[in-house]
C-alpha cells in the first residue's frame, strides 16, 4: 500500500499495521522514520475503512532502540528545540483520532519508549526490555518521556527509570502499568490483532470521543474532565452508531456500526 523507504504500512481489515523497517540499526528513529510516519498516519486519519493502528518493529529483537544516536552529532539546541513545535511521530500519534496500539517486540528505548507512551495502548513480548536510556548519553528524554511516563507510572518509578537509565523487563513492566499485555514473543502478533480487531468493531466516533476523554484525564482537574466528559457523552447520542447500538442490543444481535 505504501512506498515509504523506512517503514511499511499494511492494511489488514480495519487495522492498519505500521511497522518501523530499519533491523539493521534495530529500528532507530531517524528523521525520515519521523517524516514518514507522520506521512502514513497522516493518510490513514482520512481513510474511513481503517479503524485503528497497530505499530511496531522489524523483526525480533527490537520495537524500536531510541532515536537514531547517529543524527544528534549535527543538532544544535536550536534544532531540538524546534522539535516541540514540528509533526514528530510522537505527537501525530498523540493527536491521532482512532486508537492506537504499540506492539512492542523487543527493546523499546529511549525514542522507542516514548513512542510507545504515545500510543493508547502497549502489548509486549516476553523478551522486551524498556528503558529511557538518556541520561547514559549526558542528555535526557526530549519526546514525552519525563511526562507521559510519569503519568502511566507514577513519579518514583518513573524517576527511577530515567536517573538510572537502566532497563526494566516485560513483567516488571506489566507490574508497573507500562504495558497492558505480555505474552510470549511468537503470540505476540496474534494476541494484538485480536485486541486491535476487537476495538475495530466497536462504534468509531464512540471510540474517538472516549480516547478524547481519557486523555483529557491527565491535562485537567477532575471537574473540567467530567464536564467534558458528559458533553463528549451527549455528543454520542446524535450518532447513527448510537441507534444501531441500541436497536442490536434489543433485537439482541450484534450491532454494525458505520461510524456515523
Ligand atoms: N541509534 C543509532 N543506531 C543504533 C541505535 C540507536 N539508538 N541503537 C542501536 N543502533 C545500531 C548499532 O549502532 C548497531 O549498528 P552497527 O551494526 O552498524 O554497528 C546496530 O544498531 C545493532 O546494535 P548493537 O548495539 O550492536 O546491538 P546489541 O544487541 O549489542 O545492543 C542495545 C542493543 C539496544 C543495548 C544497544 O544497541 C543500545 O544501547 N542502543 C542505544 C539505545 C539508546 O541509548 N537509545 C536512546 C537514544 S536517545
């Protein structure tokens, strides 16, 4: 479906699966990967017949190892900070209306682990291993690390990951709420299609305005998120997705909704 150089964007029903393309440097954002990426969500935003995404790596011993270290000789402060204010694949998937799903199958640092934070939803190999690995380089996280991990995981743990910079494994992942699933490397694939194909069926402005919601958790106080929350609610009842929805659950069948 696509000609990108550094990644590869499959359709396979409603689930679009994205997958970083670069094994040799165990799939290291580059500047192209960041491009690219935003380019193919970009398309796949308008293409009504996919409802959720699926991203992952090549092959079987890295989701994605950071940013491409090879990049960071030529920039200046200027250059990285201008990042805030440019498309980067991180926040493309933040702002990204359908969910999406981080499938992580290997290590998942730095860049890696921030791009996974961005997603909705992570499930991991066993053999995964996450860590934001900055500090070993005299910087630190730049893509959403110090802030989305510390929302999923709580401050202590987060500083912990980040001032040691050391790696953390698959189950003390799930135990930390870093990801929601772990299964064993060759289920990994089949267990996230079954999670992405069974939120595909759901109700797509349904799905959208409950990822609204929930992301409105972490950037508000609790009285401006139910006020957006029971408007975002109110907003479902002039769906047609509404009406099926109801109308399957009376006739007791299961519903087919079009996202209107
Ligand atoms: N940027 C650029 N290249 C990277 C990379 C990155 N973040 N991570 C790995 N690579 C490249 C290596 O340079 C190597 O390339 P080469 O074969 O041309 O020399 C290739 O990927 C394989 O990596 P290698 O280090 O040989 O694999 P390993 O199994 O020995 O170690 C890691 C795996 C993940 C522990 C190690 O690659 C690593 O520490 N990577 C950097 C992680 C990091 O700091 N990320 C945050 C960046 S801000």
């Amino acid at each position: 479906m696509s000609n990108y150089e550094t990644i590869s964007v499959e359709k396979r029903d409603k689930v679009a699966v994205i997958t970083i393309n670069r094994p040799d440097k165990l799939n290291a954002l580059n500047s192209k990967v960041h491009a690219e990426g935003v380019a193919a969500l970009e398309t796949l935003r308008k293409d009504d017949s996919v409802r959720v995404i699926v991203i992952t790596g090549a092959g079987e011993k890295s989701f994605i190892a950071g940013a491409d270290i090879s990049e960071f000789a030529g920039q200046t402060p200027v250059t990285q900070r201008n990042l805030f204010h440019e498309k980067t694949f991180f926040n493309s998937i933040d702002t990204f209306p359908k969910p999406v799903i981080a499938m992580i199958n290997g290590f998942c640092l730095g860049g890696g682990n921030e791009l996974a934070l961005a997603c909705d939803l992570r499930v991991a190999s066993e053999n995964a291993r996450f860590g934001q690995p900055e500090i070993n380089l005299g910087i630190m996280p730049g893509g959403g690390g110090t802030q989305r991990l510390t929302h999923l995981v709580g401050e202590g743990r987060a500083m912990e990951i980040i001032l040691t910079g050391e790696m953390i494994d698959a189950p003390t992942a799930l135990q930390f709420g870093l990801v929601n699933h772990v299964y064993p490397l060759a289920e990994l694939e089949a267990k996230t299609m079954e999670l992405a194909n069974k939120i595909a069926e759901k109700a797509p402005i349904a799905l959208q305005l409950s990822k609204e919601a929930v992301k409105f958790a972490s950037k508000s106080n609790l009285d401006e998120g139910l006020r957006r929350e029971v408007d975002l609610f109110a907003i479902c009842f002039s769906t047609e997705d509404k009406t099926e929805g109801v109308a399957a659950f009376l006739e007791k069948r299961k519903p087919n909704f079009q996202g209107k």
